[in-house]
C-alpha cells in the first residue's frame, strides 16, 4: 500500500507542478485553448493518443468487448491505429491546421460558424458538443474510480471527487499547454504500463500460448456445442466486431477535443513527425489494451448482485487483483493518466466551447477584410481576460455535472461512450471533413447532418435502445456522409466568392 500511495502522490504532485510552471502561457485565450498553436509533434501526438485512449478504452471497452469477441478485440486496437490515428492524420491534420489558423477558428463550433458562414450553426453546434461530451466524461470518471476501488479499497465516491479535483487545477492552472506536457509524461507511463501488464498477465496463465489454448477450449455464448469462437481470427461475432471498430475508429475524426490539436500544431513538418508517433502509440496502447481484454475469460466473472448479470466494468480489474502490489501501483498509474489526460481534453474543450461559441461570440472577419468597430488593444486584453476567467470558471461547472453522473451512473462505461461518440461524431464528422476537402457543402447540409446525428441517438435512447448504442453509433457517422452529399445537392449553395476565399489558404505555398 505504501508503493501505490507514495507513487500516486508523486504523480499528481507533478500534474500539479506543470499546471503552475504553465500558468504563464494560458493568459491570453490562444495561449490557454491552443498553446498559441506552437505545440510541437511529441507533445500533440501524446496529447492526442492520451485524449484517445482513457479509462472507458481500458477498463470499459477491453473488459466488455474483451469477453464478448476474445482475442479478435485487437482488431478494434488494430482499427484504432490505422484508421483513428494513422488515416484521422493523413485526412485532417494539415487541412485543419491551415484553415482553421487561416479563418482564425479556435473551435470546432466556431468553425461550422465561419466556414458555412452562420452563427446559428455555431451555437448549436456549442450545446450539442456541451451536451453530449458530459457522459463520456462521467464514463472516464468511473472507469478509473473502478481501478482506484480495487487497487486502494477507497470508496468509489471518494475516487471521484478526488481526481476531478486534481484534474481541475491543472487545467485551471495552466490550460492547453499544461495538459499537452502532462499528456506527454502520462503517455510515457502508459507505454511502459501496459507492456508490463500484458507481461504478467500471460505469465499467470502459463504464456501466450497456453492461455490462447485454454480460450481454445471455451465454447461460444451463441451455441455451447462450438468451442474456440474466442480465439479465432474474427470471433464469434464478426459484424458486431465491425461496428465497435468504426465507432472507436472513425468517431475519432468528429470529436471537437480529438480535432483541436491539429489547430495548435506548429507547422507541417511537425504534422508528418506527428502522425507516425501518434499511429505507433495508438498501436501499443489501443492493441495493447485490447489483447489484455481478450483473455477476460479466463478469469472468474464478477456478477451484479442487483441485475445477476455480468458486471462488465469489474472483468479488468478482476484480472488484475491477483498482480503484485507493485505491479498493481503501475496499473493504477497507467489508468489514472490516461483518465486525466482525457478528462483535462475534455473538460477544456467543453469550456471553450460554451465561452467563445455560446458567451462570448466575436464577429471575425476574414483575412483580407476589414473589421469594423475594431476595439483598442487595451480593451482588448481585457476582453481576453475575462473570457479566459469564464472558462476557467466553466472548467468547475462541467466538472460538477459530469461527478453528478458518475456518481450515480445510468448504464455501462461503454454504452456512455457510445452515446457520446454517436451523438456528437454523427453530427460533426461528415460536414467537418467534407468541409475540408469540398466546396460545394452547404449550410442547410450542415444543418441536415446535426439533426441526423443527434436525432438518431436520442430517438434510439429514447426507445430503449433497440439498436445497440454501438452499432448506433457507427450508424450515425457512416449515415452523415450521405446526408452531407444529397442535402448539398439540393439545397442553396453558399457564396461562391466567400467560399473561395475559404480555400485560398490551400494554394499558398
């Protein structure tokens, strides 16, 4: 117990210490949402992987899926490499850096305002994006209070509270460029968490292939007759395997806190350096975590007392109660940074979201045009100022809505997430990256495809869920394309001067 504690201290001692060493840079509002868009590769790779990959990956989605599909989950990993890292890279990296510092967008709401040229959109593109990011954030919260539960035998609510709080003053403290260097030291735990946990998991089971025989023998939920489902390629249910995959993978593209570090990147060179980190480290820690999951089977299932059903969130932290303490002190660690890093991108994107989209909405105008009514510089700084202490005072309010969910949770880690995502990459995605690329989305598409998103998940909620709300999901991403395209074809096209004007930023050498 003295290791887990006195490792635990030091961790959020230094969380604390790069959050006040930061504090310098977080006074103006692109120094505290975007670093002052100088963020190097190391530090958004990290930044991004460390947003990615939190407790709802580890605990939630490798117990859940982990049981359910055996050792085929790592594709999900393996989905999350090349098409949530490597492909979300290739696709938005350059493109968002260079129109959004060209529109001067510090936000993915501010960015459907400026690109489709309508405040409308921006502000209900705000309280979709405040909405529905408050279950992800409450699902990370219990997943790593499940951990914490485990490997200190403190109180769920206790857990809670106490990391919410730590997260809360970093990112108060130092915002965007405290999160990013936080990120970094909690991606490097992570790196040696995982491989050390994967380790010692085997070696309790005899060895990778011992353990994949006795997953051999295990016969499948669907028919009891037919063993080894679990440690085939593709499992014993390869479509509901395909969904998880796409709302894990692609969601990643539609996500307001995943997107935002492209805008603080500082140049191409540092996009390409980014993009081969981010996939490698998306590879070890999503692979790693999956291939954890696929051997839950092997371990005692814990049951609900309440619904005598499998308590999903329980199967990792069950396969890690028979660790060594100190083993146990890493695991705790790994989890508590990736949850950290995650909570702080999210709670700082729902903050600035609401302050700069929904408070505080700037007429900007485009490069080359002249504002009107332009302010002193003195006035000015004032004006950031106080917008900066908005969202810091808005980091508190989300984090108190968010507790008050996890501490009563409705359902499982994974289905929170899969609300989340659905929701808000159903609506965001499609007119995002098509927006990048193709000058003929309009605004009433825009407006299709929120309704679309959102609509198709709260309907589906609603109704008890008769689609899985993973499969949901994934529905809603892949649906928004189509939506985008037949709805631009029909409906009034944007200003064809203001529109190229969007797009002069990508013929500038």
């Amino acid at each position: 117990m003295f290791i887990k504690v006195f490792l635990t201290i030091i961790f959020l001692a230094v969380m604390v210490g790069v959050g006040i060493y930061s504090h310098k840079q977080a006074k103006s509002v692109d120094g505290f949402v975007l670093g002052g868009r100088a963020v190097g590769p190391w530090l958004t790779a990290f930044a991004y992987g460390t947003s990615y990959f939190s407790a709802v990956v580890f605990v939630g989605y490798a117990g859940q899926f982990g049981w359910r599909y055996g050792l085929s989950s790592a594709w999900i990993g393996i989905g999350n490499a090349v098409i949530g890292s490597l492909l979300a890279w290739l696709l938005l990296g350059k493109r968002t850096k260079l129109m959004t510092q060209h529109i001067e967008s510090r936000t993915m709401p501010d960015f459907f305002g400026t690109r489709y040229s309508s405040q409308n959109l921006r502000v209900v593109a705000s309280i979709i994006a405040f909405v529905f990011l408050i279950p992800y954030t409450a699902g990370v919260y219990s997943g790593i209070s499940r951990l914490f539960e485990m490997g200190f035998g403190i109180p769920y609510e206790y857990c809670v509270i106490g990391m919410a709080a730590f997260t809360a003053i970093y990112v108060i403290f130092g915002g965007y460029k405290a999160t990013a260097m936080n990120d970094f030291i909690q991606g490097i735990i992570m790196l040696f968490g995982i491989v050390a946990v994967i380790i010692a998991v085997l070696n309790a089971q005899g060895g990778l292939v011992t353990a994949v025989e006795k997953l051999a023998t295990l016969p499948s939920d669907a028919d009891p007759t037919v063993n080894g489902g679990f440690a085939s390629w593709f499992g014993p249910d390869p479509w509901g395997l395909l969904g998880v995959v796409v709302l894990t993978s692609l969601g990643t593209m539609g996500l307001p806190q995943m997107v935002g570090k492209f805008y603080s990147i500082t140049d191409e060179s540092a996009i390409r350096r980014g993009t081969i980190i981010s996939t490698i480290f998306a590879f070890i820690i999503a692979g790693g975590c999956y291939f954890l999951g696929g051997f839950g089977r092997l371990y005692e299932p814990v049951i609900n007392e309440a619904t005598g059903k499998i308590a999903f969130d329980s199967i990792i932290p069950a396969m890690l109660v028979t660790l060594p303490d100190a083993l146990i002190a890493l695991v705790v660690l790994l989890v508590l940074s990736a949850s950290m890093s995650t909570l702080a991108s999210l709670v700082l994107t729902s903050s600035s979201t609401m302050t700069l989209d929904l408070i505080y909405r700037d007429k900007k105008s485009l490069p080359g045009e002249v504002e009107e009514g332009s302010i002193d510089d003195v006035v000015a700084e004032k004006v950031e100022r106080r917008k900066v202490v908005v969202m810091r005072v808005l980091i508190v309010f989300f984090i108190v809505i968010s507790l008050m969910i996890a501490l009563n949770p409705p359902t499982f880690i994974a289905q929170l997430m899969g609300i989340s995502w659905g929701a808000l990459a159903g609506a965001f995605l499609a007119p995002f990256m098509l927006g990048l690329y193709w000058k003929g989305v309009t605004k009433s598409a825009v407006w299709a495809c929120f309704i679309w998103g959102v609509g198709l998940t709260v309907v589906n909620m609603l109704m008890g869920n008769p689609i899985n709300p993973i499969n949901c999901g994934a529905l809603a991403m892949i649906g928004g394309f189509p939506v985008v395209w037949i709805a631009s074809l029909v409906s009034p096209k944007l200003q064809k001067s203001y529109v190229e004007k969007m797009f002069e930023c990508y013929h500038v050498s």
